[in-house]
C-alpha cells in the first residue's frame, strides 16, 4: 500500500466514483485471480472502478483477487461477471481492443495515448467507453475484435513486446489518467521553508563574493566577472529555499571566523 492516502481510499470507497467517469474494463477469459487482483489495482491507481469479467477460468468471487489487490476491494467488490464478450459490452458506445498483433483487420489503430484522449472525449458527451483485454496466454481472439471500433497498441520494443495482464491495463490506464492530469508538471517540495527571494539570494552572493574578495580568491580582475557570474549561476540552479540561505550565510561566517581565528579552512 506504499503510496497510499488511506483517508482519500476510504473517502472514494464510501463515495465511489461518477457513472461513467471512466472507461470499462472488460477482462475477456482471464485464467488467474491474482492477475485479476493486481488488474484491480492498476485500475484504482488511475480512479477507474468498471471491472467487467467475461467467463473467468477460475469462478468468480476469488480470494487469490483480493489477496493480490493491495486493498483494491473497491474495484473487486462491485465487479461484473458475463458469459460472453456480446453481453459485456452490450450498454456501450464505444469499445476499444488491446493487441500487440496483427490483425490484419480494416480498423483504427491507435496508441494508447491518442485512444485516451478520444476516449476522453466520448466520455465527456456520455458515451459508454470499454476496453476489451483478451487471456493472459492468447491475447483476445478475432471474433472479440471485431466488436470493436478501434484498436489500442502501446509502442513496446518490436522484438519483445508481451505484457502481462495488470501491465497492459496499467499502461491504458495510466494514458487515460494522464490525458485528464491537470496539476503541475513540476514542483519544488521545500517542506516547511519558502522559496528564497530574489533579494535573499543576491544578499548571499554579495556576502559570499566579499569574503572571497577578501581570501584574495580572485586572482585576476578581469576574469573576476565570468568568475562571479558563474558561481551565481551555480547557486540559482540549487533552487534554494529561505532556510538553505540562512545556513549558507552561517556557513560562511563560520569559515571566515575560523580563518580569522588562525584555524585551518578545508579547501585553501
């Protein structure tokens, strides 16, 4: 459960999520339950709650699922079991297959990305989205190909693209997910401290550029501006909070009173 907001997890296990906020995923035949327990964690992962099972091999409610779930028991618990892929896509407007094969049929093909954010699209007019994933040993068949409207590939090394199961739907997943990701792309985490000011990171440099003046560190005048600009560049890409330049300045004060003291100062 590394990762895991327990208070968010309970607060979408009580709530649930949208009808038809994301796709269905249609699991045709899978053979193990833990396969179809680490699928429910993928989907949870990326907020997708439509688990449709067709003909699972080993009957269904299983505990091999659950175990292998992480806690995904929101997905488990309200799964959907049908006896042919007809029936599981039936209240659909929109079915895509994942294959890594050749199908040789006249269809779309898409990668994962442009699929998710087409399937964004006909989710945000009401369209029923699914996404059909064949056997763990097989991959889908044609006749459940030909249910669909387009076909999902995910760009993988040509010369060993498998996947298994909760990969597959992971990757899909995470391309929907994505397509729909509207918080920062990056962001500095400085915990309890702030970004330092311009001014505050200038009243550093001058400190430091004093004290060096002073240790005859610059020994050529005219290279002393390069000299300066690069250290100064140096320190702005630290991306230095409040704090890091308060200990910077103490620091400093510390080896000029050491070597004001007599003592020894590492590097000189």
């Amino acid at each position: 459960m590394s990762g895991t907001d327990r208070r968010m997890l309970a607060k979408s296990q009580a709530e649930g999520t949208e009808e038809g906020a994301g796709p269905a995923v249609i699991l045709v035949e899978p053979q193990l339950g833990e396969n179809i327990g680490t699928v429910a964690r993928a989907m949870l992962n990326h907020g997708l709650t439509d688990l449709r099972l067709v003909n699972p091999r080993d009957g269904w409610p299983n505990e091999k699922a659950v175990s292998a779930s992480a806690g995904a028991t929101l997905v488990l618990d309200q799964a959907r079991v049908y006896e042919s892929t007809k029936d599981a896509i039936a209240d659909l407007q929109k079915v895509y297959a994942t294959t890594a094969r050749p199908r040789y049929m006249v269809k779309t093909v898409l990668t994962a990305r442009e699929a998710a954010t087409e399937m964004r699209a006909h989710a945000q007019v009401g369209r029923g989205v699914g996404i059909l994933f064949g056997p763990e040993r097989t991959g889908l068949v044609n006749d459940d190909i030909a249910l669909a409207d387009t076909i999902i590939t995910i760009p993988l090394n040509p010369g060993f693209s498998s996947l298994n199961l909760a990969q597959c739907v992971l990757l899909v997943a995470h391309e929907w997910f994505q397509a729909g990701y509207e918080g920062p792309e990056r962001q500095l985490y400085t915990g309890n401290s702030r970004p330092a000011t311009k001014e505050e990171l200038v009243n550093l440099f001058e400190h430091l550029e004093l004290e060096l003046d002073a240790t005859g560190f610059y020994t050529s005048e005219e290279k002393r501006p390069s000299m300066v600009r690069n250290i100064r560049n140096m320190l702005q890409r630290a991306h230095m909070t409040e704090q890091e330049v308060r200990t910077l300045h103490g620091v400093i004060a510390a080896l000029v009173g050491r070597r004001k003291d007599g003592g020894p100062v590492k590097g000189h």
